[in-house]
C-alpha cells in the first residue's frame, strides 16, 4: 500500500510523522511523496492559532479533493481539540487523538482494514526519511507541558509531561544514523522539561546520547528558556551538539510576559544568551515574539523593542496576536487592533531582518563543518549548486564540480558573502 504523510505545525509534529513513517514500512507498506498515488493519507494537524486551524481543514479538504479514492486519517491537535468538527469533514475516514498517536499505525490498518504485507517488510528500501525528501532526522523525545500559558492552546491538547525512557532514545537514534542519517534533532512539546516523570533531566539526555551514539551532529528543538539544568551550555563544548537554540521569548516586556502567565523574565533570558555566547563562539540563538498581545500599551511594545535589539537574535519567528477559544487570553481586555498588529509587526520585521543580516556577516570568514542536503540546480558550466546548514543553522550554498555529489555529506566550508536567503561558500577541504 502507497501512503502519504503530511503535517502542519511544529518539529514535534515532523518527528511523528518520520515515527509512523518508519511504523507503516515496518508493517510492509512504502511512503510516496505524491498525494495522488497514496491509498492512505495520514494528516498531523495544528491548532496552535486560528489561522493553523483554518489551514488544518483546508488542507484536509484539499486532499480529499485531490484524491477522493484515498483512506484518510486524522490526527494532531486540531483533531483533539475538535474532534467532532474534523470527522465530519468530506473524506475523514478515522480520527486518531494525541493520546492515541503511539496506536496510529495499528489503529489505521485494524480499523481501516488495510492488509498489511509482512512478506515484504524486511526487503531493502528507501528509508522513510530519504523517500520524504529529508536529510536529518527529527526524534520526539517528550510529549505535554505541565504549564499554562495563557495564549497556548497546544498544552490543553497535548496533556501531561511525558518521557520516553533515554535507552529508547538512544536506540532511535543509532538506528536512524545505521540508516544513514547524520543529524538528528531531539523535540518535545516542552523540552526543558524531558525527564520530569522518570527521573531525568534534558542534559543527562543528551550526554547519553553522546556518549552511546555515533551520530555526527545532534541539535535540540524548540526549548523554552528556563527549568535549564546548571552547566547546560558546557555540553555545547562537544562540537557533535549544534551551537544552535530556539528560545521562544514571546514578548520584550515584563509586564507583557506576566499577563502570558511566562516563566522567565527578560534578565534571566538575557543570563541565558550570554551564557550561550561566552560558551561557544557564533552560538546562534534564535526566537519567537507575539505581536500585539492583549493590553500590550505602546509604552511596553517600545520596552520590548528595545530589549530585543540590545539582546540581538539570528531569526526571529513573528507572530501577530489572535484569540484562541479555549485560552485565558482570549477573554482578556484590551483586544489589539489588527491595523495595530501589522504596523508593529512591520517595524519588528525590519528590526529583525537587521539583526539576521548582523549576525549572518559576523559569521565570514569562518571555515565550518557544513551538512549538504540537496542539489538546487545545474549552472551553465555543468557545476553542481548544493544547499546545506552549518552548524549554527545557517542555510548556505556552494558550487561543486559536474559529477561529485555532496548530498548527505558532511564537508567543511568557508563562509565568504551574504545573499537573499543563505551564505555563498565555498568548499575548504
């Protein structure tokens, strides 16, 4: 049986879906990049916004549409949160909460009665990563959040904290780089908190994983900045662990971050960065800001301003502000207008845009290890143009020779000039 797989939302959703990925092709079935040649497709909502909710049932419609032959199954947040809604759109043929997402793949072919062929299921093939296009690896390692901010329908939807075990982890992730795979990305609804229910903790995580993998390059997802063990940036001095994090900060302003109910202040998010910075040269720190939260007066937006440009940060993703039913925040007073949102998520944008290209330009010169993912196109001289990360997440190209493929490599780089959207390099070896 020929299965797609699409999701929407975070890296948390991605490293589910390469889970059943590998689930399905275990049972004896192959993943197919194109919607039209599946006989099931497997949809991973989103429910973070009203927007990721919007674009969850559009993309169901679209499918069905695109394919209306095909079993489809629903899972993800917005499944959850609205499961009557979602079973009643066209084509939905099962809904799998995210209590249930460990049973999908049996739920699926039980419920669905869809033969699987176990005859076939140990016969080389492609992995499921490589035949979805992906060169690295997401590993969900945690699932829940033990906190309430007031804006985040995600913890109501995905419960309580819970942990895989570090020896099952580990396993992941040996046999996932057996594969082939040579960077994996460890994720979690709340990261910070891996480790909470079974006696461990993120950076004992991570030390086990160096020490019992090989894998060249391991980098962490999306980690809220606080709960952080002592000496956590001392790991980062293992150069297998990338000098790359995303600390979702959400707003510059104190008072701001109190009426999100956040838990770290603006001083200790600062403390954070430049521990990161002192620890490893060109540490890449990254973020997340919410425009125009309710109440937010221009005097805190100019607070907030303010700080992240003192702070400075490699990219920032930037959301404006829109109610989510079910949160605290949507019943709070003082609704932003939407002329509002957009004129400061324009001037946040421009600041933002400034400090990617500060950060980018302070990183030239630099010859680093770069993981190449993929060919973008032939040059009239038969060269080769690839696109690969460093290690601090920085997307770049090269030009290599006709017939030398570099696709899954790791080759170092010299870092020499800032376009559009990556780094011109070339290659250092």
């Amino acid at each position: 049986m020929q299965i797609h797989l699409k999701t929407l939302g975070c890296r948390l959703n991605e490293a589910e879906l390469e889970t059943w990925a590998q689930a399905f092709q275990a049972k004896g079935h192959a993943i197919t990049r194109n919607v039209n040649d599946a006989q099931l497709v497997v949809i991973n909502s989103c429910a973070v916004t009203q927007d990721a909710v919007k674009k969850s049932k559009q993309l169901i419609r679209r499918v069905h549409r695109d394919n209306p032959q095909a079993k489809l199954v629903v899972s993800g947040c917005y499944a959850t949160l609205n499961e009557s809604e979602a079973a009643q759109l066209m084509g939905v043929d099962l809904i799998v909460g995210n209590n249930d997402k460990n049973q999908l793949v049996e739920r699926t072919l039980s419920e669905l009665n869809m033969d699987s062929m176990p005859a076939m299921s140990t016969e080389p093939g492609e992995v499921s990563l490589f035949s979805r296009g992906r060169q690295r690896a997401f590993v969900k390692v945690q699932d829940g959040c033990r906190y309430r901010c007031t804006f985040c329908i995600v913890t109501v939807a995905r419960g309580e904290e819970r942990s895989r075990g570090v020896d099952e982890v580990v396993a992941e992730i040996n046999a996932l780089h057996a594969q082939g795979i040579n960077e994996a990305i460890i994720t979690g609804v709340h990261l910070g908190g891996y480790g909470s229910d079974i006696g461990s903790n993120l950076a004992e995580l991570v030390q086990a994983i160096l020490a019992r993998t090989d894998i060249p390059r391991l980098r962490m997802g999306s980690l809220e900045p606080w709960e952080l063990p002592d000496g956590f940036f001392e790991l980062f001095k293992n150069p297998r662990l990338m000098p790359h994090l995303h600390l979702p900060l959400q707003s510059g302003s104190d008072s701001v971050l109190r009426r999100m109910a956040r838990r770290c202040k603006t001083a200790e998010f600062a403390e954070l960065v430049n521990q990161a910075r002192s620890a490893i040269p060109h540490f890449n720190v990254t973020t997340d800001i919410i425009v125009g939260f309710p109440g937010e007066t221009e005097q805190e937006w100019r607070e907030s301003v303010e700080y992240i440009q003192r702070v400075g940060f490699g990219h920032i993703h930037i959301f404006s502000y829109s109610p989510r039913e079910g949160t605290k925040a949507a019943g709070l007073p003082d609704q932003i207008s939407q002329d509002l949102k957009r004129q400061r998520s324009r001037e946040l944008h421009a600041l933002a845009e400034t400090m990617k290209q500060a950060f980018t330009e302070g990183n030239l010169g630099c010859v680093v290890p770069v993981l190449w993912e993929g060919q973008t196109e032939t040059l009239a001289n038969g060269d080769q143009r690839y696109f690969g990360y460093t290690p601090n997440y920085l997307r770049v190209t090269c030009d290599a020779p006709a017939g030398r493929s570099l696709e899954n490599l790791i080759v170092p780089a010299r870092l020499e000039s800032v376009a559009a959207d990556f780094v011109n390099t070339s290659l250092a070896e």
